[in-house]
C-alpha cells in the first residue's frame, strides 16, 4: 500500500476515510487558497472568519442532524421551515408573554421535539416515506410562521441575543488576544493528541490494524496547525469579537454527536440500519425506534439552528429558514456521506459544510450576486448526487430508489425477489457493538 494510499485511508478515521473525503480536505484548501488569492487576503482575516463561523453556524449544527437522517436513509426537506416555526414561536412568547429568554430557549428545543416526534411518527410507525412526511411538513411548518407571526418581524430581548450574536468575553491580562479563546484552543490541542494516541492503544490492545505512525504524525501535524491557526485568528479579532457564542455551541455539538455516532451502541445501530434495514433488524436492532430517533433528534437541532439564527438577527421573520434544508443536504453529501445511506461522518459533514460557507463568503466579498451564488450551490448539490446515480449503476444501492419501495407491489417483476438470510452470530455481535 503507498503512502498517499494510507494517509487517503487514515485521514478521517472511522468507517467513511476513504479517496473522495481526502479530496474534500483537499478541495477546502484549495477554496481557502483561492479566494485568499482572488480577495487580496481578505479571506482569512481574523474578522472575516468570525464573521463566517457567526453566520453559518447554524448551517454546521444543520448539518449534523442531517447527517444521522441520511445515514439511516432518510431525507429531511422541512428543516428549514421547522426552524422558522421555532424562531417564531419563541419569539412571540417572549415578546408577549414576557417569557424569560432562558425559558424561551427551553421552550424552542420542547417545539423542536414535539414536531420530531410528530415526524418521526409518520415515518417509523406508519412507514411513509420521509421524503414526503417532510415535505408536508415543510409547507405545515412554512405557513404556521406565517400565521402566528402575521407574516411581519418580531424582536428578540437582548440576553437572547447572546446566543446568535455574543462573544467570549475579555478577561485576564492584555495579551493583544482574547484569553479565553487561547485556552480553548490550548485545551483543543491537548485533546487531540490525547485522543489520537489513546486510539493508537486501543487498537493494539485489541490486535487491530494499526495506522503506519507517520500517518499518525501527519493527521496530527495538519490538524494541530489547523487548531492553532484558527485558534489565533480567532483571538485575534478586535476588541469584543473572538470565537462567537454560536461557534461554541457548533463546537460542543460536534464532539458528543461524533462521540455518540462512533463509540456507541445506538450511534451503530443508526449506521446498521442505513447499511441494510433487513439485516440490522434480524439482528435485533429496533428499526422503529432508530427511525423516530433520527428524524426527532434532526428537528431539535433545527429547532436550535433556527433561534440561533433569530437571535444573530435580532427578530424572527417570514423569510427565516429559506433554503436551509440544500444547504444542508449539500453539506452531508459533499462531505462523503453515501447518497445510499450507512456511510458518512460528523467530521466530513463539518468539512462540506465549511465548503459550503467559504464558497458563499468568497463570492460574497468579491461582489458575485445571489443568483449566480444559488446556481452554483445548486450544481455543488446536483454533481453530489451525481455520486449516488453512479453508485447504483454499478450496482450498489440507491436512497432514490428506495423511496418508492413502499409503493412497489411484491409481484412487480421489475423487482428482483431474494429471500433474506438471517444474519449470523458474528454478525448480530457487530451490529449490537
């Protein structure tokens, strides 16, 4: 095997390294390096990536749902108009009713999970498609912004703000950064190494392959430089701005969600069902139950997304959430998940998600107007799809069409019939973890 072989197979880790992650690395490099080149520098600036981490952080946290809802081979097209409900919802009781902002928060994410579990229901338990429960609900949830909101803004109070537009504060010495900012990114370090070797262990004590350890140093040579870079243009901002509120709230999300989809039982029953549903289910997997668990789980987070993106704004208004649900489709799939369902990371989401923001933040600087901004997110989406219809025509399995199996008649003869096999005991060992 080359090296250039195992650095593609190491790089992410997990059950998605493969070639076409290691070129999205590559591909935000060379986005990075080209608009830094096309801006005069603007790029990297320590108040434009602020500026990107505040306003697409809601995208990212997206984006994470999106990719368990995908992984399990599901589609979710109403998270933008859940998040607009959200927003308004909230919005109305604290303007209203006097609700206390933290209260507010409490109440969007309660919103956020009754509409989930009234998704989820249609999906798990009445087996509808949810391409199309989702899609009732993107015009449900659209229209009840609309109404309760009177189709006109509604401020937000000021300590709700915080969470979209806040920033760590300044404390300690004057160091010409911002204190807090240095120690997360310090912490962020120590981590990292300490989990990379702590992997490495475990893998020995378990007489698994082991990564040849110049890859190891690679992996965390990039990904040190890359932690403290940021770590400094982040701290470096003017005064009052650093690493935003809402990056925070990304940053937290991202590590448990790459913790739960990796290392526990549930996060790889999620990636069993997606892999192959009959399967994971003759092995004990509970299908119903991963499948409300995803889509619920996806309207939280968009719930989240949507006040944070309200209280960036300043109000909740009917155009909030437009064409959310593509940007965060994009993100999931550009980031290496299969279109198929079963593969895919919180890290390469996180990765294709950052394509996705530094494309729309270059174009912007350089003066390019929306239309032409929403035409090339569209074909960033169209060639990502592209991937799963080359996927099926070399015979693997496509989510487009398993969204029509359940209207499929069993005596169709264009269906090919293949009795299941039970799964065997090693297998049943695998998929409970």
């Amino acid at each position: 095997m080359s090296r250039i072989t195992d650095l593609q197979k190491n790089l992410f880790g997990g059950t998605t390294s493969n070639a076409r992650q290691f070129g999205m690395i590559s591909t935000l490099v060379a986005i990075v390096l080209l608009f830094q080149i096309w801006t005069d520098g603007l790029t990297l600036t320590s108040g434009n990536l602020i500026a990107v981490a505040s306003q697409y952080s809601y995208i990212l946290i997206l984006a994470i749902g999106m990719l368990m809802v995908i992984v399990a081979g599901h589609i979710d097209l109403s998270v933008g108009s859940v998040a607009a409900f959200t927003g308004i919802v909230v919005a109305k009781a604290m303007q209203e009713y006097s609700l206390p902002w933290p209260l507010g928060i409490l109440l969007g994410l309660l919103v956020g999970a009754a509409i989930g579990a009234w998704q989820g229901f249609w999906v798990a338990y009445i087996g509808i498609p949810a391409f199309i429960v989702t899609l009732a609900g993107m015009l449900l949830f659209r229209g009840g912004n609309q109404y309760i909101g009177n189709a006109d803004t509604v401020p937000v109070p000021e300590g709700f703000r915080k969470i979209g537009a806040g920033f760590l504060p300044e404390v300690g010495p004057d160091t010409g950064y911002n204190n807090l900012t240095l120690l997360l990114g310090a912490a962020a370090c120590a981590g990292m190494v300490w989990r990379e070797w702590k992997a490495r262990q475990t893998r020995r004590e378990m007489k698994a392959d082991v990564a040849p350890l110049w890859v190891m140093g690679v992996r965390l040579a990039v990904m040190l430089g890359v932690i403290i870079f940021a770590t400094l243009r982040f701290a470096g901002g003017r005064i009052g701005t650093s690493l935003p509120i809402s990056g925070i709230i990304l940053i937290v999300l991202v590590l448990a969600y790459s913790y739960y989809t990796r290392n526990t039982i549930g996060g790889r029953h999620i990636y069993a069902v997606g892999g192959n549903a009959r399967a994971a289910e003759l092995s004990g997997v509970k299908l119903k139950r991963v499948n409300f668990f995803v889509m619920m789980n996806m309207s939280v987070l968009a719930a989240l997304a949507g006040m944070i993106f309200v209280a960036r704004s300043a109000a909740s208004g009917p155009q909030d959430g437009l064409s959310w649900e593509l940007d965060a489709i994009a993100a999931v799939f550009i980031g290496g998940a299969a279109v198929s369902g079963g593969l895919g990371t919180v890290s390469g989401s996180i990765v294709g998600g950052l394509v996705m923001a530094l494309l729309n933040n270059g174009l912007q600087l350089e003066g390019v107007g929306s239309d032409l901004v929403q035409m090339i997110k569209g074909l960033v989406l169209l060639l990502a799809v592209a991937f799963d219809v080359y996927n099926k025509s070399q015979g693997r399995f496509s989510i487009l069409g398993a969204l029509m199996r359940p209207f499929r008649r069993d005596d169709d003869p264009s269906t090919p019939k293949t009795p299941p096999s039970p799964a065997s005991d090693t297998d049943k060992a695998k998929v409970a973890g």
